[in-house]
C-alpha cells in the first residue's frame, strides 16, 4: 500500500496516464485472473469499441480474441497449479498506429510448453487466411476426447483467422525452468 501512496503522491499517476493516452492504451491489467474478472473486464472493452468508430463485428472480434487469450492464461495456470504470483496475467489492449486493435497477453509457462506453444503458433502464423479456415474446419471435425485438454487447439487457430496481420509469440526464459510467454494479435 505504501507504493502506492507513493505513486501517485509523486504524480506519477498523471504521467502513467499520459503514457497511456500517448499509446492509446485501452485497458491494462496485471494480476491474477478470475471467471469474474475476465468477464467483466470483457463487456466493458466490448461496450467501449462498439460505442466507436468501429463495427459490432470488429468490437465481438476483439472481445473473442481478449476472452481466449486471458481463459487460455486462466486454464494453463489452474492445471500447472502455480501460486497466485505465477498465475498473474499481463494483458495490454489498445490501437495501433493504422487505427487497428492490439491485444497482447503474457504469462509464465514451463519451458517446455512454451517452446511447443511456440512451434504452434510459428505454424499457425505462417499460414494464410485460406489454409487457417481450412485448418479450422478440420479441427472441428476431430473427434475430441471427453476430459482432454488439447492445448492450442481450434481457440488458437480461431484467434489467428481473426487476426489482420500474422500473429506475433516471444518466450523469455525465467528461472527454474520457467519462461514468459507473450502473444501479440491485431485485428
């Protein structure tokens, strides 16, 4: 509590306000997640895009892509079972340069899921908007085994068809075997 007295004592809070007004920041979160926090965090960036410029597909494309980015954080940190730090969730909302949304989302993962999350989304992104809507197609074919988790499935491939340019992923290595993970979608 004292840091944050000290925050904005020192105005600092007005310059935090300013960075994000400068980045058209949007929402910025940082903290363990909840059903109840994504849900709301959720409807209100919804409210705010469909209240713009913008059309109500673009406003439900930006809210599907927030709502599987921040559930996927959610669900990998439950069956890891990490500690309330390492479950914290990084996610960062906000408008490009050409006026496009840019949702971007981190968190800690084991290495070695995060490297394999990256070979997926390499793939993923190398692909383009036919050969994403084929892949999709397929996925929701496959039979899926009751109570299997499949991990960068057809939510993942869904966010990149939904994406306008190729999705962009960063692994940074951590301590005992861990990493940050960071994916980065503009719609």
């Amino acid at each position: 509590m004292a840091m944050i007295r000290d925050f904005t004592a020192q105005g600092s809070l007005g310059a935090l306000r300013d960075f994000f007004l400068d980045e058209k920041i949007l929402i910025c979160f940082n903290g363990p997640t909840t059903r109840t926090l994504i849900s709301e965090i959720g409807i209100a960036l919804k409210e705010h895009i469909a209240s713009s410029r913008d059309s109500m597909s673009v406003a439900m494309d930006v809210f599907s892509v927030y709502i599987e980015m921040s559930q996927n954080i959610r669900h990998y940190s439950s069956k890891c079972n990490y500690r309330e730090l390492d479950s914290t969730a990084t996610v960062v909302i906000g408008e490009s340069a050409d006026l496009r949304y840019v949702v971007a989302a981190g968190n800690v993962v084991e290495l070695e899921d995060g490297r394999q999350l990256m070979a997926r989304l390499s793939y993923l992104a190398s692909l383009d908007k036919g050969a994403l809507k084929q892949l999709y197609k397929e996925q929701l074919r496959r039979p899926r085994t009751e109570g299997a988790t499949t991990g960068a499935g057809i939510g993942l491939i869904d966010v990149a068809r939904k994406s306008s340019s190729p999705i962009q992923c960063n692994l940074d290595p951590l301590e005992d075997g861990r990493a940050f993970f960071t994916l980065r979608v503009t719609i």
